[in-house]
C-alpha cells in the first residue's frame, strides 16, 4: 500500500482546476467557492487497505444576487464529471473510483450551499 499523501495529491490534482481543495477541513481565510476532500474508513484497519471512501464536500456562497444553487449544483457536476467511473494511475498507483451518492446538505446559511460527493477509491500499487 502506497502513502495516504499520495492518494491526497492525486484526487487534489484532479480537482484543482474547478476549485481551490483543501484536506480534511477549509482554511479559516478560504473563500467561497471551495472543495474539501477526505478519505474515510470503516474502522481503524481499514486504513491498512487500499479500499477506502472519499468524501468531496463542495461549498459556496452566494456574493451577490448570482443563483448560488446552480453553481453549486455546477460545481458538483464538474466534480463528478472528473471523478466518477475514474481509471487512472499516477508512478505509485493505478485508481479505481466510482461514486456512491450525491447529497444536498441543508445549512442554516441560506446563501451558503454545501454538496457532499462520497466515492470508493481502490488503489493497485504499480510497483
């Protein structure tokens, strides 16, 4: 099994070109929109495996009297768009990924939208 900052490097290039992402949690300077990426497991041991769930979280705010639902609903597209069904490899990894569901989370922001994309990642060592 490869490093689990190698998996971040590979899934962040993927999605920096439709916003900036961050790991784990958002910078508190970031501004909207914004990316947030995390890999996550079923329990402690599953860490050891090359099996794991991704969670994309896709944040915006409105600025303006711009429709921040379908930017974020565009946001979402691009990421699924660039992620679902993957099979790519980068020098320690070829990646399996598809996605498993797409949901609104609700805020008490209204202006605020927030998307979270879950996907199963399997990664194969080239080596």
């Amino acid at each position: 099994m490869g490093s689990m900052v190698s998996k971040y490097d590979f899934i962040m290039n993927k999605l920096s070109d439709i916003a900036p992402v961050y790991i784990v949690q958002a910078s508190s300077t970031a501004k909207f929109p914004y990316i947030i990426v995390d890999f996550t497991t079923q329990n402690e041991l599953d860490c050891l495996k090359d099996e794991l769930f991704l969670d994309v979280d896709v944040w915006h705010k409105a600025t303006s009297k711009e429709d921040v639902f379908m930017k974020t609903e565009d946001l979402a597209d691009k990421v699924e768009s660039c992620l679902k069904y993957l099979r790519d490899s980068d020098s320690e990894h070829g990646y399996v990924i598809n996605q498993i569901n797409r949901i609104r989370v609700p805020d008490e922001d209204k202006t605020t939208q927030h998307r979270k994309l879950k996907f199963y990642v399997k990664a194969y060592n080239r080596h």
